[in-house]
C-alpha cells in the first residue's frame, strides 16, 4: 500500500476509494496501534500497577473505565482530521479565544503542557535506565539515561510512519505475551485472583488514599490527552485525509470521508480492545501482588519491586525475563513518545510562525533536529529529579489537565464545524457525551486534590 508521498498537503493524485471488505479494512489499520505502544510503557507498567499496589483491587474499575470512555474522544478527533486534513494544532489554532502573537491561546496552553509533561516521559527513561542498571551494574545510571536517549533518537530522527508503524507492532506482541504468560501462572501461587476479588473492583468505590493515583492513572492509561492529539499525525501519515481528498461538497467526496472513518473507527476500535485488555492485565498483577505484600513502587527501587510480579508467579528465574520484557514495554513508549513529540512540536513551532510546516524540507529537517533535543531534556530531568514514579504521576495528572482542551476542541468539531451530512445519531452522541462529561468530572477531581 503506497503512503503519500507528503500527506500533510493531501495531493489530489493521491484519493483513492475505501475498501468496503473486512478484509480490505484491516490492511489499512495502524494509526491506533502506534498509541498502543506509547501508553502501555507510562500508564500500564508504572501507573497501573502503582494503583494496584495501593489500592487493591477497590479501583479496577478506574482503569477499565479509563480505557474505554475516551475512545469517543478519539473517534471524533480522527474524523475531524479526515474531514479537513488540518494538523492538530491548526485547527486548535482555529478555535475561539484570544490571540497571543502568532498564535492562539489554545497552542500555548499545550506548548505549556507538554513542557510539564517532559517530566512523566523524563521518569520512564529513568526506569529504563534502572532496567539497565540492574542487569550492568557497572556504570552508573545517569550514564545509561543519555544512552538510551541517543539510542532512541538514532531510531527516530529519520524514522517514516511505516517503520514507526511496524516497530509498535512487534513491541506490543512482545510485552503483551510476557504480561498475560505471567497473568496465568499467577494462577498457581498463592496470589491468585478470584473473580469474588475481581467483583469488588467492579463496584464504583474510590477511597480517599488512592485519589491522586487513580487520577494520574485515569490521565495516562488508555488514550490520553496527548495521544488523542497524537491520533491526528497518524490519521495523516496513514493517509486517511489524503485518500479522501480535499472537500469538494462533491457526493464522491462525502462518499470517501464515510468510508475512510469507518476504517478508522475500526483501527480505534480494534486498538481499544487491545490495550484496554494489557492494562487490566498490568493492574490485576499489582493488586494481587505487590499491595498483598504491600510494596508499592518508588524511587530507584521501582524495577525491583515491579519484579516481584513476575517472580512471585514464574519464580526467580523469571526475574531476568521481566527486566527484558520491562526494557520492551517502556522502551516501546519511548520510542512511540517520541515520534509524535517531534510532529506536534514542529507543528507547534508551525502555528507559532518559527518555522514554515507547510514545507516538507524545513518540517522534516525539524522534526530530525528534536528527535535528538527532546530525549536529551527526558533523561537530564530524571538524572536531577531521580523521582520516576512521581515524575510518571504528575505527568498524567497534567494529561488530566489536556483532556478538558481536547474536549472542548471536540465539543466545537461537533457543534460548529461539522457538516449537517456528517452528523451522528442519537447513540454516538450520547455516548460521546458520557465521555466527555467522565473526563471533566475527573479532571474536576484533579483539580480539587492539587489544590487541597
């Protein structure tokens, strides 16, 4: 399948018809899957498990509901970006709101933001490197944090969608197999799960202690602020909105635009299914685990206590499996990560005027030059913080944050520039609105534990 040469300016040579066949559809699924692997790494092996530990199996319901409520989101984010083929931050430029210079306040907000969140993607370098330390002792682990930072970005700088697309890929099987191998044979130890113990976290209970974590939690697993924006740089390198080409009102056009969001409402879906399944199956091993023994992971004795998960229900021997199958589930999210960063913060640099976006030299010799800068600043973060299941936390807690600034994007895709032909029945809308109205009484909640 040939990818637009530069899908960001949607040539006309390049629409093509979607595949109405299951079969045909699924050739075009991917964008999802590259979120998949950068959430599993932060939210599944960090905050999930972290939750677990503290809370038991009380709060599983956060994370499952996590998981699936802001999919909505997602799917209306990609069908905006299919519908115009704007850039993320175009058309958050477009929204209502006062201009600061170049550019709107909502492209600030999330310059902001990210600048915050370089401490949650700082802490899993950080594990990384622990990883690392743990199996070489040698050297130091600030050393091994500006190594992993080179080695990424060696992966990144010149990496095109259907690399990055298919290094997500074998990333997500291989951390997937390792985390529900360990899930079965937990089932021979004396910390196997009941589904009486299951049931309770099913019951809508938060208790207090555990608030601040589920909110972190709640920003980072699943689909997350940042990925949802992120959705947008995938959808175009896919080819999405080039194959449906600029809309003409024609009735071949809006023809296209239907069948190029179904396929993306199925790679969403499909992607969904997935990563909410790892997530459970992260959380279940630290609430059955690791809060029995009550350890719950901090600081640079993160690694070793995510360990005991693994070595509990496969034995010592499994602890060498878990630190490579750790290294591949943060690793992943690293990787990931940092694909979308450089997009979004050279679209940024667009919106703000430093750079001209619409030149495909200038975006891509942009994008090479911070796929080195950005995962420089992660690991000197982590080597003067040293705090990696903090940084992690905050980190989704400000995720939190960014949510409300998609879903008011969302609410003015929905509301004020989609077209009356595109507009959804009843169903989608309600469930869109149980999105929404989750998100912010989650970030209502953040909002109150920050300042209480």
């Amino acid at each position: 399948m040939s990818i637009p040469q530069d899908p960001y300016i949607l040539p006309p040579e390049m629409i093509r018809e979607p595949p109405t066949a299951l079969r045909g559809q699924l050739r075009f699924l991917g964008p999802s899957f590259i979120l998949s692997a950068s959430i599993v790494g932060s939210g599944e092996l960090i905050a999930t498990t972290t939750l677990g530990a503290r809370a038991g199996f009380i709060t599983f319901w956060v994370i499952i509901v996590s998981c699936i409520v802001k999919v909505a989101v997602q799917l209306e984010f990609g069908k905006h970006t299919i519908l115009t083929g704007e850039t993320a931050m175009q058309a958050f430029n477009a929204l209502p709101g006062p201009r600061f210079g170049k550019a709107k306040w909502t492209v600030w907000t999330v310059l902001f933001v990210m600048a915050i969140k370089l401490l949650q993607v700082g802490g899993i370098v950080g594990g990384v490197a622990i990883i690392l330390h743990i199996a070489a002792p040698g050297l130091g682990i600030p050393f091994y944090c500006f190594i992993i930072a080179i080695v990424v970005a060696l992966m990144v700088y010149r990496g095109y969608y259907t690399y990055i697309e298919r290094i997500s890929l074998t990333m997500i099987g291989l951390f997937t197999l390792f985390t529900f191998s360990s899930l079965y044979f937990l089932s021979f130890t004396p910390y196997q799960i009941s589904w009486a113990s299951i049931w309770t976290g099913l019951q809508f209970q938060l208790p207090p202690e555990a608030v601040a974590v589920a909110i972190g939690a709640f920003g980072i697993t699943g689909v997350g602020g940042d990925e949802i924006i992120h959705y947008n740089y995938w959808c175009l390198e896919k080819g999405y909105a080039a194959y449906t080409g600029r809309n003409d009102a024609s009735e071949a056009w809006e023809r296209r635009a239907r069948g190029w969001i179904r396929v993306m409402k199925l790679d969403a879906l499909i992607a969904m299914c997935v990563y909410t399944t790892v997530t459970a199956a992260f959380y279940l091993l630290g609430a059955a685990v690791l809060h029995m023994k009550g350890h719950v992971p901090e600081g640079y004795a993160m690694i070793e206590t995510l360990s005991a998960m693994y070595t509990e229900s496969l034995g010592p021997q499994a602890r060498t499996a878990f630190l490579v199958g750790a290294f591949i589930t943060l690793f992943s999210t690293l990787f990931a990560a940092l694909a979308a960063w450089t997009r979004q913060v050279t679209d940024i640099f667009g919106q703000l005027q430093w750079i001209r976006f619409s030149d495909r030299r200038v975006r891509m010799k942009t994008i090479a030059i911070l796929a080195w800068v950005i995962p420089l600043l992660w690991a000197t973060l982590f080597v003067f913080i040293r705090l990696p299941v903090l940084m992690v936390i905050t980190g989704g807690i400000v995720g939190s944050f960014l949510l409300c600034l998609v879903v008011f994007a969302v609410l003015h895709f929905r509301y004020k520039r989609l077209s009356p032909s595109f507009k959804p029945g009843f169903f989608y809308d309600l469930v869109l609105w149980i999105s929404i109205l989750s998100i912010l009484g989650v970030a209502t909640l953040g909002v109150t534990k920050w300042f209480s």
